[in-house]
C-alpha cells in the first residue's frame, strides 16, 4: 500500500481537480500526493473507475471523499 505523504502547506498547490458533469464527479489528482491518496484510499477496483487514477464519483459520496482528503492536507479546487 502507497504511503500518503501529508502537506505542510496545503496553499502551495492543488491535489486534485474536480469537475462536475451532473450525475457524475470527476475527482483528477494532479499531484503525486494526490494520485497516492486515490490508491490507498479508493483504489482501482472501487466501482467502474475507466479513467483511473481519475475516479468517477456520485455527487452524493464527494463531500466525504473531500473531507477525508482534506484530512491528511490535500487541496481540491
């Protein structure tokens, strides 16, 4: 399993990029930080994932998967 390595400034830069397309979420890390994070806490064989490591949320789990990467210092815009 990938060590997720925590950020001492999160303003620094962006983890990942988000991008709302209605019934779906794209959640894109554009950061080794955040392609880390994606694999040790989704993963690839979480659901349909045909763009990994971009994943492909359902707007009701993104508030969650925001906090818990806000949690370890990650950035999402």
């Amino acid at each position: 399993m990938p060590k997720i390595v925590k950020r001492h400034h999160p303003q620094q830069k962006d983890d990942f990029c988000l991008a709302n397309h209605g019934s779906v979420i794209l959640l894109k890390p554009i950061t080794q930080a955040g392609i880390d994070w994606v694999e040790a806490k989704i993963g690839e064989d979480n659901g349909y994932q045909p763009f990994y490591p971009t994943v492909l949320l359902e707007p009701r789990y993104v508030d969650d998967v925001l906090q818990g990467s806000r949690k370890q210092g990650l950035v999402a815009r």
